[in-house]
C-alpha cells in the first residue's frame, strides 16, 4: 500500500445501510492511507495509517489509525483500491496530501452528518436552467464526511483537478478513473462487489 490509496468499507450497521441503500451501492465509507516513520528507526520502516471521518476511539470526526487494527476490527467488507502509478508519478505531492489530511486530524474537525446525506441525495440536486436543489452541497470544509474528506484530499495534492468535494459520495470515490485496473478485496463477503469500479472522471463532480 501506498500513501492516497483508498480504503473502501461495507458497513453492518443502520446508517452504513441508509448509505448503501441511498447510493444504490455495497459501499458505505471510505478512508485513505498516509504512511508514518517509525520513531528513533534508521532502517526507513513505516507503519500504514488510515485516516478517515468517522465515530472511533470516542470521537466523531477525523481520526487516524494503524490500519491493521482496522482491518482485524472492521466487521464488513474492505477493499483495498491502489491508486494508479503513472498518475501518482505525475500528479500527486504526498506532502500537500499528507499535511492536508493530517491538520484536519490534528485540529478535531468532526464529522458532517448533514451534509453526508444532502450528498447521497443525487436525484434531488439537478434543476432546470443550471441551477440546484436542495440536496446540493456546496463545498465546505468545517466538517468533514469520510469520502469528502479523502476527496479533498486528493483534490489539494493534485490528483484530481477541481472537484466539489462535499458533493462526492463512498462509491463515487470508488469510481473515479484514478486508480489500478483491479481492486484487492481484504475481508468480507466475496460475493459483494464494486460497481462500475474505476469508470468516472473526476470533472464530473467540480460543479
């Protein structure tokens, strides 16, 4: 694993299916990965870290983690979505990625539990002449959602191009045309799978 893969996640409990039923998909939040050095080592050894917008450890917000202890924990589906390695030798700064995401761990940013359903709320965003319903977000960072989180993420390393990261649901980061031709499936149910995996652009969410 490499810094800016992303973690997808198919959650038992009740808003994990509000989610999936929403976004008529089996995936329910996401996470990324950041790599840190283990201290006083000089043998360049990491651990893999997860950071995502979720309730964990007491605290409902940005969160980082070893991801080994979600993997064991987690009761659901993981999957494991490597980013592609031409895009992360031409278009991703770690640095930006990972100062980015770290700030907003450092600082307690909660979670955004509104605008995470406004956001799963597609078919109510588009109205006549250009203009948008209800359910559209506009892009704000006070809070964060999970894949609004790693969106932004992304968008600030400049992987993406400008997107509207706050409009950005668990599957459509899981679709976006940024990663590997295959995903790796960690835990879970083998028979739940990722539609339409690795098939949209970007752009489509910069609105």
């Amino acid at each position: 694993m490499k810094p800016g893969d992303v973690i997808a996640f198919g959650g038992k409990g009740n808003f994990s299916q509000i989610i999936k039923i929403a976004t008529f998909s089996t995936v329910s939040h996401v996470g990324t990965i950041l790599q840190t050095k283990i201290p006083d080592d000089t043998s360049d050894r990491y651990f893999n870290q997860i950071v995502e917008s979720t309730s964990l450890a007491g605290f409902n917000g940005v969160n980082i983690s070893r991801f080994s202890d979600r993997l064991n924990d987690y009761e659901g589906e993981l999957w494991w979505l490597p980013l592609r390695s031409e895009l992360r030798q031409s278009a991703f700064d770690q640095i930006k990625f990972f100062d980015f995401l770290f700030d907003q761990a450092k600082n307690r940013i909660g979670y955004d539990t509104a605008q995470a359903v406004k956001s799963a709320l597609d078919a109510l965003d588009d109205l006549p002449f250009g203009m948008h319903g209800p359910a559209h977000n506009r892009e704000d960072f006070s809070k964060f959602f999970c894949s609004e989180l790693v969106s932004a993420g992304l968008e600030i390393a400049g992987l993406t191009g400008s997107v509207n990261a706050s409009e950005v649901t668990p599957i459509d980061l899981c679709r976006w045309n940024i990663y590997h031709h295959t995903y790796y499936q960690l835990k879970g149910d083998e028979d739940k799978t990722i539609s339409r995996y690795n098939t949209a652009d970007p752009k489509d969410w910069n609105v």
